[in-house]
C-alpha cells in the first residue's frame, strides 16, 4: 500500500516532542483526529528537507501540541491518512514487554512449554555435548539465548545483549519491576528480568576456559535449514578463544556484580571470580587480527580486528566494581592513547565511558572531562545529522549498513548520554526520534518490531517463526541494508534503491531482516533510557 504519513505506529508519551514526515513536493496542511473522527488539531509540514537517504522530497511537521490521552490519526489537506497511533504514559509498555519477552523465547537447551510460549513452545535444544575442533576440549555448553534467526551462541554479541539489558533495567525501574517471567510458575529468588539475564551469563560462564579465556562461540558448522531448533542436531562445535569475547565477559560480569549481590551474595561472588579471571587472560592475550572462523565453520563470525575497546570497556567497568588500582591504569593508559565510544558489538567503547564517568572511586577529573567533552561532541555531530533528515534518523544519506536500526538505536543512546551530561533537551528530543523510527516513521512506513504498532514487520528472517509461519513478537529487525548483501535483496531490489529503502519485510532476506539478541537489547535500552 501507497504510504504517505509517517508517524510511530506505537505513538508518543503525552509531554513528547511529536514530528511526522509528509512524503511531498509541497508544504501540506495536516489534521490531527481522534479515532472517532473529530479533529483536535491543524498544522503545516513546511520543513522542507531534500531527502537523498529515502530519494525524495519530505515536508516535516509538529504536532506536539496534541497531549491528551487517546488514539489518534492523522489526514493530509489531499486526503492521506496515517496509521491510527496512541497518546499516552502507557503507550509503550507493550512494547517493553515483548521485546523483552523475545529473550525468554530464544532460550536454548531447556523445554520452552506451551502455557508460557503458546506456538512458540518446543523441547529442549542442542543438549548435545560440545567439542573443541581439536579435540582439546570437550564440555557442557547448554544454555543462553539463540543469537538471532540462527540457533548460533556467541559469546561477545551475548554480553553486549546482557549489559543492554542491564542498562534497560536500571533507567527505567517501573518496567523493570513489572517484568513477569512469561512462565507463571518459573520460581526465582531473583527479579524475573535478572533472572532473563542469568541465563545468558551461567551460558558464558560455561564458555570459559580454566586459564579464564572464553571461547568465542557454540554453533553446529554451518547454518541449517529453517527448522526448529530441537531438530538442528549436527555435534556442537566449540571455537576458539578471543580476545574480544574474554574481555566482553570480564566487563558484563563485573558489571552483573551489583545487581545480583544483594539477591544472592554467592552468585555475586562468583560473577566476580569469573571477571577476574577473564581479565588476566585477556592481558596475557595477543591475538591480533581478531577472531576468524575456522575453516571447518560458516557460522556467524563476530570478527573484530580492534579489541583495545574491549578491553578499555573491561578495565573500566572491573575498576568501577571492584576497584583495583591495576584496573584504573589500564584504563588510564588506554585513554591516553584514544578515547572510544560505541554501542555496539564492533565498537564498544561507551560502555568503558559510561563506567568511568559513574564510578564513585577516584578518577582522573581531567580524563573524565575529556570524556565527556568527547561524548557531547559525538553527540553534536549525530544531531546535526538528525536534523538534515527527514525522518529524524542519524545514518547520513550514502550507506544504510547490515543491522542499521542498530546504528539507529545506538545514536539514540549516544543522544541519550549527551541530554544526561548536559541537561539540555534538544539530545533527548532527537533521542526520541531514533524510537519513532524504529516503530513507523520512517521511509518504509513499517514499524520494525514484530507485533508492535498497526503495520510491523510479517516475515522476518528468524528459523522459528519462519517454520511456524508467524512472526515471533517483539523482534527487532536489522532494517535497511544498502550493500544488498543476500539474493533477495539483491534480486528485489537494485543499485538505484535508496538507502533507507533498501529493506525487503522477507524471511528469505537475512541482510536486511534477520533478528538478533543484541538488536533488541539495543532498542530496550533506548526505550528504557527515553522513557525513564
Ligand atoms: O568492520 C568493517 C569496516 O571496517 C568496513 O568499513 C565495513 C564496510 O563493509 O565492513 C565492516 O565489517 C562488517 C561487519 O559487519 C561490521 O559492521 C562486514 O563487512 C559485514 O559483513 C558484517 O555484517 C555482519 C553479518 O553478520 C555478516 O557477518 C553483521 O554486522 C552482523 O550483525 C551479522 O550477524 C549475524 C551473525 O553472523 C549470525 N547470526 C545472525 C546475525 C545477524 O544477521
Ligand atoms: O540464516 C543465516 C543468518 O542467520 C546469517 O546472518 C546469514 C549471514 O551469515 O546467513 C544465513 O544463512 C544463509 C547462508 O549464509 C547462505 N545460505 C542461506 C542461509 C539462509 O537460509
Ligand atoms: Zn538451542
């Protein structure tokens, strides 16, 4: 269907700021309606914004003004309408819900039953027994959560997800509080949320070797077919050792520390002993040039030849959790030599940033401004972007990369950090706007949350729901993928297609829709930090 109107299919908090995208050559009047009809308010989209990202001309324009609770759309002067959107406090704690609920349901090596995930329900998977290549090794690695639309189980992308999580968790207590297991009788002596993220820390802690290195990932040799993930039963291969997945595992569970210490001091303790020992592997460790599959294995590769973010985000988050002078100099050194900054699994460094700027130990005050100087400016450069698009995102015009809703939600969060450090609300505004994005407006007119806002995502590249016929709820897809990186997107789509416009809503279409941990992490953590 032709779309025209773009707004977040999800809606909008009452005291948000409120833009929507009018795809057209002119300025265009706009009303605002409420579902029965009757108009609230009238307003021009005169911000004209050439818009080579999407390929085309785009009229923005506010409607802020409208606050009162309740279900709204919007028409044209030429008679165009929008999806029907919400106004209210409550608007995305569905949304929350789901995307979280997502991590439940890509639970490995356990009985997912029906009561808690309906269609989605099956017997335990990939119980087998796993092998190093060269038989060095052999170990119980069950457990953690599914990667993505594979059954892969990588550590590195695994932590990023869990420390995600556990920012979502801190910024926005209400949700936290109220997150219930999907399974009613699941019993914990931690909150359901904690317990979502203990099991994918008790699956790395299995991925580490006695010298305190973790073995990058657990995946059969290749990719399967899409079949449910009890039936993938080729042996269970254990790759090799990496820098970045031991230095992610020191950081994320350093980080776990306090949130578990005062539910279960001796699980606490042994997130501890574990970080400890990851980190003095990974300082023993030089593998330059990064983890690269063997040739025995296709699986998802993580490579990443750069690992002194990691390991800054390793030393900082061990020095603010136990605070060891060792931890602090290896910080220091490595900010000496360059800051970093990143959300994601490649780059990481924020999550060191935001370690080092929240500690209560002494720290260098000079580094900590440099710190946060570098923050805001990241920060300015990302809303000057922002503001040249015309659906509020900060990717530039010329490469919409594999997993761009990342990138998307990333620079919400770098958004995000600016707004906490400066206290000034354009950055949460345009924070806000990666949110609206993601959930509608934008230039396909799809919310990419699966079973979130009116029109969402139908056929994402995910085994189980591509098996069972029905999008599992709550994924976030990857988005437009400029490099057209699998055959659908190469035969649907050609050279010609925009950026942003560059996605097919098709299981077959793994560049542009597959799903992963770490995609939905991500959002949660915006969603959370936007919403707190
Ligand atoms: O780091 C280079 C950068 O230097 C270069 O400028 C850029 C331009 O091509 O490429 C960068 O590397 C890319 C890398 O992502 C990091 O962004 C690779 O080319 C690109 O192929 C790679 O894509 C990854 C994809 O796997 C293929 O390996 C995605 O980021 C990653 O999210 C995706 O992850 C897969 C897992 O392998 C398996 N499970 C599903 C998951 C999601 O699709
Ligand atoms: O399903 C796989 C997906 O999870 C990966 O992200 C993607 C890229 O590594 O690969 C997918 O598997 C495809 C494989 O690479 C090529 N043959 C078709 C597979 C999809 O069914
Ligand atoms: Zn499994």
């Amino acid at each position: 269907m032709y779309k025209k109107v773009f707004i977040d299919q999800c809606g909008y908090l009452p005291g948000a700021e409120k833009k929507l995208t009018i795809r057209c050559e002119q300025p265009m009047k706009f009303e605002v309606l409420r579902s029965d009809g009757a108009g609230v308010y009238g307003g021009v989209a005169d911000v004209r914004i050439d818009n080579k990202a999407a390929g085309e001309i785009d009229y923005v324009g506010d409607f802020s003004a409208v606050t009162a609770p309740g279900l709204y759309y919007v028409r044209t002067e030429d008679n165009c309408e929008s999806e029907v959107f919400a106004v209210g406090e409550d608007v995305y704690d569905d949304v929350f819900r789901k995307a979280m609920d997502f991590f439940y349901l890509q639970r490995c090596g356990m009985d997912l039953p029906k009561e808690a995930c309906g269609l989605f329900a099956h017997p335990a998977c990939h119980t087998g027994i796993g092998r190093t290549l060269d038989g060095s090794d052999t170990r119980d690695v069950t457990g953690g959560w599914h990667d993505a639309g594979d059954y892969g189980r990588y550590v590195g992308p695994g932590a990023m997800a869990v420390a995600q999580l556990l920012y979502a968790y801190s910024r926005n207590e209400k949700w936290a509080a109220a997150y219930a297991c999907p399974d009613k009788h699941a019993e914990s002596v931690f909150p359901a949320y904690l317990e979502e993220c203990k099991y994918e820390l008790d699956w790395m802690m299995k991925m580490q070797r006695a010298d305190g290195a973790l073995y990058h990932k657990a995946s059969c040799a290749h990719f399967c077919s899409f079949i449910m993930p009890e039936d993938e039963k080729e042996d269970m291969i254990i790759s090799p050792v990496s820098v970045t997945a031991t230095g992610d595992f020191a950081a994320v569970c350093a980080m776990a520390v306090p949130f578990y210490e005062k539910y279960d001091p001796a699980y606490a303790a042994k997130l501890a002993e574990c970080s400890k020992r990851a980190y003095a592997a990974m300082k023993s460790m030089e593998l330059p040039g990064g983890f690269v599959n063997p040739p025995e294995i296709t699986t998802g590769e993580y490579g990443d030849p750069q690992d002194l973010d990691e390991r800054y985000w390793a030393a900082a988050e061990l020095y603010k959790t136990f605070g060891d002078e060792e931890y602090r100099a290896d910080f220091e050194a490595l900010a000496a030599e360059s800051l970093y900054h990143g959300y994601g699994w490649v780059e990481m460094g924020s999550y060191g940033n935001l370690a080092y700027l929240s500690t209560d130990r002494p720290v260098d005050e000079a580094l900590k401004s440099r710190i946060k100087a570098s923050m805001i400016s990241l920060a300015d450069k990302i809303l000057a972007l922002y503001e040249a698009d015309g659906y509020g995102t900060a990717l530039g015009s010329k490469v919409y990369p594999w997993g761009s809703n990342l990138d998307v939600a990333n620079n919400g969060l770098h958004l995000y950090d600016a707004w906490k450090l400066t206290g000034d609300e354009k950055y949460l505004r345009a924070a806000g706007a990666q949110i609206h994005y993601l959930l509608g407006r934008n230039p396909m007119g799809i919310s990419y949350v699966s079973d979130c806002g009116t029109d969402s995502i139908k056929h994402p590249h995910h085994r189980p729901s591509g098996f069972l016929g029905k999008a599992m709820p709550g994924m976030v897809s990857g988005g437009p993928c400029s490099w057209l990186a699998d055959a659908v997107a190469k035969g649907l789509l050609s050279k010609d297609v925009p950026p942003a416009k560059c996605f097919c809503d098709m299981t077959g279409s793994y560049s542009t829709n597959e799903v992963t941990i770490y995609w939905n992490s991500a959002f949660l953590q915006l969603l959370a930090s936007i919403t707190e």
